[in-house]
C-alpha cells in the first residue's frame, strides 16, 4: 500500500474513533447535544483528507474491487 493510502486510513481509522467516543459520551449524556456538534465538527474537519490522500485511497479501493471481482 503506497503512503498516501496509508496516511489516509489512519486519518480515517483516527476520526472515526473520536467520533465514536463523541456519540458515546453523548449517548451517556456527558456532554450537550450543542457541544457534541460542536465538537464532531471540529474532529471532522482536522481529520479531512487531503485532495492526494483522497486520491490515492480512491484508487486502493478501487484496486480492491477489481481484485475482489476477479
């Protein structure tokens, strides 16, 4: 897997945790509904991928396709 795809899945992996503790604490009303929000926001846009690391996780996975298919 070249570096782009991996960085991205580590942007990805990383930012889906932090929004699974968000919901949870949420969830177990530790935090607001607008600081969730909040906060969800902010975790989204510091973990965004970047136009490269879309890219290159778009041809990974596309290369996972094919090879799933075959």
């Amino acid at each position: 897997m070249e570096k782009q795809a991996l960085k991205a899945f580590e942007k990805m992996q990383k930012r889906e945790h932090l929004l699974r503790v968000l919901r949870e604490q949420w969830g177990l009303g530790r935090i607001s509904r607008e600081v969730f929000r909040e906060e969800s926001l902010k975790v989204i846009e510091r973990y965004q991928l970047s136009d490269d690391e879309q890219r290159a996780y778009d041809r990974y996975t596309a290369i996972q396709q094919q090879r799933k298919h075959k």
